[in-house]
C-alpha cells in the first residue's frame, strides 16, 4: 500500500492486475511512503515466522492516512544515535548493520542514525549531528580509547545527556568496543550499566534487548516484545 500519495492521504493497496510479478519496482517511488501488508496476510506471515511483529496501526485499502497514524508509527519507531571516533568505524559499521538487522529480524521499526549513513553533502556537519541526536530517543556511545578523547563525540553525548537528566530516564548505553575499562569512563557514565563487546554476537543483542525494554516502560506495544526476546535469550 502507499500511504504517502498527494492531497488527502489514503492507503492505497495494488489489485493483482496492478502488480508486477517479475518484483520489479514492486514498492513506491516516493521515500516517505510506508510499505503496508494487508492483515490478511498477518496470520499466514506469522505462521511462517513467529518473531514477526506487527504495530497497531489500522490498514485497509483507502481508509485515510492522517497525524495520528503517523504519530504511532513514530512512536514504535526505535530511534538510536550512534556516537563514535572515525578511528574505530571498521569495528563500529560492522556492530551497527547487526543492530539494524537484528530490530529487521524481529519486525521492529527502526531508524539508526550512523554519521556515515546520514550526513548529507552541502549541509553544516555540526548541526546535522545534533539534529541527530535531538531526533533520537537512544543513545549508543561506542567507548574507545580514541572515542574518549575527541571532542566531536564529547559533544555528542553530552548533547544527549543533558536531555538523559531532563527526563529521568535511561537514554544513553555505553558499549565498550576495545580494552577501555570501566574505570576509565567519565564520572556520570560510571553508574550507567556498560556492556563490554567481545566480538560476540550476543553482546550486541543484549544491548537491543536492553534498548528494547527502556522503551517498553514508555510503549505498551514493546512489553510483549521486551520479554518475549528476554525469554530467548534466557535459553541460548
């Protein structure tokens, strides 16, 4: 469906004449459109896989799209910033495709702002990072010797800190890339629960379960998914 046509917004779904079976440019052309599965088809996907998740959003062809579909699209939206040295980007990309592919695995909308994917040409480097980080509900500071000592990332969890205070709640996750030790994070990080990334897998999934779960004390839609990845990770 195509929920993102002008005017008066309207979901939109393809009749099967409409549609190309070759999957050729099979989704829209417009990159603020949604991509829409039918709720018919929810049991049958389910049954297929079981970790498949689905919002609340209410889909039908030419029901109306509007501000409040977008805003609980928005809300179960898991939006993390990523703050790290440029020293460390072949240890943080590889760590930041497995947190995408990981929320992708288990159907939970994401937008993970990387300065490598995100950053566009011809716009002020500054103000889009701190764009980021404002749009963010989460913080990821990838801690690292060179990522201690650069004044960009200081500024960028900082940023989100002082916002962190404001709210009283859990926003900023540190996750220890290289032989830095706890003691040697800034005083405040000192008391905020740090995981230590030893090339595992699971380090990273434990960081999104834990992301996962500081969303669900403000999403009712994440409790379910929250513990049901608690549960799996309790029997590996």
């Amino acid at each position: 469906g195509d929920a993102a046509s002008p005017g008066r917004k309207t979901q939109r779904f393809r009749k099967p004449y409409q549609f190309d079976w070759h999957y050729e440019k099979i989704l829209p052309s417009n990159p603020d459109a949604h991509y829409l599965i039918h709720p018919s088809l929810h049991h049958l996907i389910q049954k297929k896989n079981t970790r498949v998740n689905f919002n609340r959003v209410r889909i039908g062809d030419e029901l109306a799209w509007g501000s409040r579909q977008e805003k609980r699209i928005a809300a179960e939206t898991v939006k993390i910033f990523i703050s790290y040295s440029h020293t460390d980007v072949d240890v943080v990309e590889p760590i930041a495709e497995d947190i995408e592919g990981y929320l992708n695995e288990h159907s939970i909308m994401n937008d993970i702002w990387l300065d490598k994917w995100k950053m566009q040409n011809g716009k002020w480097f500054q103000d889009q990072m701190i764009a980021g980080v404002k749009a963010s509900d989460y913080l990821i500071f990838m801690v690292s010797e060179a990522s201690l000592n650069s004044n960009t990332v200081t500024l960028e969890w900082k940023t989100k800190f002082a916002d962190h205070i404001e709210k009283g709640d859990e926003s900023i996750f540190p996750f220890i890339i290289d032989h830095t030790s706890v003691r040697d994070l800034p005083d405040f990080l000192k008391n905020i629960h740090t995981t230590q990334y030893d090339g595992n897998v699971e380090r990273i999934q434990q960081l999104v379960d834990d992301i996962l779960r500081a969303k669900a004390e403000h999403s009712p839609h994440f409790v379910s998914i929250a513990k049901s990845l608690q549960r799996r990770r309790n029997r590996r």
